[in-house]
C-alpha cells in the first residue's frame, strides 16, 4: 500500500514506541503503517514527537455503536456510545495526556471506554469504563505513579496503560 | 367525433368510480399485501442474519466461538458496569414474520359482491347511428354497500 511521505516519515518515528506494545512487538513496518493508516485517516490516531523528532507518545482508539464493534478490527462510527483504545504507548503520563486530550477534544465523551487486556484477560472481555470512572482514571493518571507501573513489557521504560490496573471494581 | 365524445364522457363519468374501486380493493386488501410483503422480507432477513452465522461457526468453530465468549463476556462486563442485567433485554414479535392468512382478507363473496355494486355504477356512453350526437346514460341509483376491510393493527 502506498502511504504517503509524511505519514511514513512519523510512522518511522512512531514504529518503537509501538511495537512496546506486545500485541504489534513483531510487526513489520510495512504492515504498522498499513494497519495504522486506516486511524490516521481517520483522526483516530494521534502522537506527540519532543523537538528532536523522537516519540514520546501515541494513541489510536476506534468509536463504535454497538458492543460487538469491539470486535471488529476497522469500524468507524464517530457518533457511537464506545470507544476503544487499541494503542496507547509513551514514554511518559504528559505525552499520553496530551494524546488522550487531543482525541478528546476531536471527538468529544461521553463514552463508555474499552481497551483490551491481552494475556491478562479473563474470559476474553475487554476493560470497560464508564465515562466518570475512565475520567477518575485519567485524573489519577494525571497526578502520576499509579497507573504507570502495570506490567508494561516495554524495554525501554515506555509506559503501557493498556497493562494497567488501577480502580477498584472492575474486572 | 362523435365517438370520440362518447369516450369522453364516459372516461369522466367513470374516473370516479374507478377510483373508488382502486380505493375499495387496497382497503380490503392492502393491508395483507403490506403484511406479507413485509414478512417475507423479515423472513428473509432472519435467513440471512441465521445463515451468517451458520457460515462462521461451521468454516471457523474456534474463531467462532471465541468471538461469542468475548462478546458475552464484554455483554455481561457492560451489565455490571451499569448495574443491569444484560438477559433482562429481549424483544420478540412473531407477528412480524406471519404471513395474513384467508382469515386476515375479506372473503371472496365480499368483494366479489363489493366490486359488483361498484361496477353497478359505471355510466356509458353511445352515439346515433351516424356516429354523432354523444350520450351518456348514467346507471339508475344504486345503493352502495360499504366496503368490508380487515381489521387494522393499528
């Protein structure tokens, strides 16, 4: 697939920070930036790079109606009650911050928010927030050391919500 | 010309009644049409939606069935998240696949009987043996049974 310059250029910057993330740890590059365009070209994706160019965070979730949409890998229903994250990688809470921030602000809550366990999932679900809770999160996430330390298989010391744990009540 | 004129007279006099007509028979039995047209369209649907499924449990069992378990899982995770029980929603409505049956139109003899008191109505129309001097005859009065149409659901 062909990809534009620009789009390649961040996705070289990008591709480290993503492959932290144990579920796209072997992928090619060729195969991150396919999979990956279908985000970007939907303002589902978003990243924040230091002045040096290096990566510091990034973020791509899908929006949905219907529960089943989390089990679809491209679906796109901005107007839906959930929201996937199916990325979320840095290398600290600020950058993630400002991701979380930036698709915020394109698309807006409430939502009900989901992101996947991997190897720590029970019986295959997703987590699940409600909005107020995944916002408790953000909050705590906000002020620093909770979330931060999950079993995160990153090597480089890059954080991995997606291996958190954090509030109580819920599975 | 005269007989042009004669059908003339005869296309205003009966437009009426034709209309009449068309209205008696999609009263009686536009309701069933609809019916059943729309149940043979939901039929389909369900088919289709059972046959998807079909096609992915026999091609892909395990894939299959991973995908039920997430999503049964993910259902009942929804549920608590929002204190309600997921298996308290269902909704069924088998009248939505029942094709009407002869009970559900009016009988034969009825509109057999309702068609002919319209037709009763029709004017006509004739010219003089050289074709000229247009006239129309207008039936004598008919009473007019009031159309028998099925119950509406609605």
């Amino acid at each position: 697939m062909n990809h534009a310059p620009e789009y390649l250029q961040t996705m070289r910057a990008l591709a480290d920070l993503i492959r932290d993330v144990r579920m796209y740890s072997v992928w090619q590059f060729d195969f991150l930036c396919d999979w990956f365009s279908y985000f970007w070209n939907r303002g589902t994706f978003s990243y924040v790079l230091d002045k040096d160019g290096n990566a510091q965070a990034v973020c791509a979730i899908k929006l949905f109606r219907h529960l089943e949409g989390f089990l679809e890998p491209f679906i796109h229903e901005p107007d839906g009650d959930f929201c996937m994250i199916v990325l979320l990688s840095g290398r600290d809470t600020e950058s993630l911050m400002a991701c979380n921030a930036e698709l915020t602000r394109r698309f807006g809550g409430p939502r009900t928010m989901l992101w996947d366990r991997g190897e720590r999932t029970e019986n295959g679900a997703p987590r699940m927030f409600s909005w107020i809770d995944y916002q408790k999160l953000v909050a705590r996430m906000r002020k620093g050391p909770v979330m931060m330390n999950g079993r995160s298989n990153n090597k480089k010391g890059a954080v991995n919500l997606l291996a958190a744990e954090v509030l109580p009540n819920h599975r | 010309m005269g007989t042009a004129g004669a059908g003339e007279m005869m296309s205003i006099a009966n437009q009426p009644i034709e209309q009449y007509s068309n209205l008696y028979t999609t009263q009686a039995l536009g309701p069933a049409e609809t019916q059943t047209q729309q149940a043979l369209a939901n039929q389909a649907a369900y088919q289709s939606a059972a046959a998807q499924q079909d096609i992915q449990s026999r091609l892909d069992p395990m894939s299959y069935a991973q995908r039920q378990m997430r999503l049964q899982s993910a259902t009942d995770r929804l549920g608590q998240l929002y204190g309600q029980d997921p298996t308290a929603f269902s909704f069924r409505a088998p009248s939505a696949y029942t094709v009407p049956g002869s009970t559900d139109v009016p009988s034969l003899a009825t509109l057999r009987q309702g068609a002919s008191d319209i037709a009763k109505n029709l004017a006509l129309a004739s010219v003089d043996k050289r074709g000229t001097n247009p006239s129309l005859h207008l039936p004598g009065p008919t009473n007019l049974s009031v159309p028998t149409v099925a119950q509406s659901y609605f």
